[in-house]
C-alpha cells in the first residue's frame, strides 16, 4: 500500500505545529461543595481585590 505524501506532510506539519503551541491556560478547581454562584463571586471579589492593591496611591 502506497504512502499518500500529502497525508505524510499533513503529519509532520501538525507535529511541528503541536511543538511550539502555548499549553492550554490552567483553570483553578472548584470546590464540588460550594455552589457556583459562590465561587464566581469569590472569583471575582478576588479579582477587584487584586487590582486595587495594584493601583498606584498618590
């Protein structure tokens, strides 16, 4: 059975490819006992939290 050089190159060319793709970004775990409201709204307190202690004080 022949080679199919085009599906050879796809291969190879997707091989490459997977080599300098970024790693998917990491998602934090949620806790399975707290509801999903809470955790987004603990995400996102933490979030505001966060750029208001970066903000610079005159």
């Amino acid at each position: 059975m022949p080679i199919d050089p085009y599906a050879a190159l796809n291969a190879m060319i997707r091989a490459e490819a997977a080599r300098f793709t970024p790693p998917p970004p990491k998602t934090a775990p949620s806790d399975p006992d707290r509801p999903a409201a809470e955790a987004e709204a603990e995400a996102e307190g933490e979030a505001v939290g966060t750029a208001a202690a970066a903000a610079p004080s005159d």
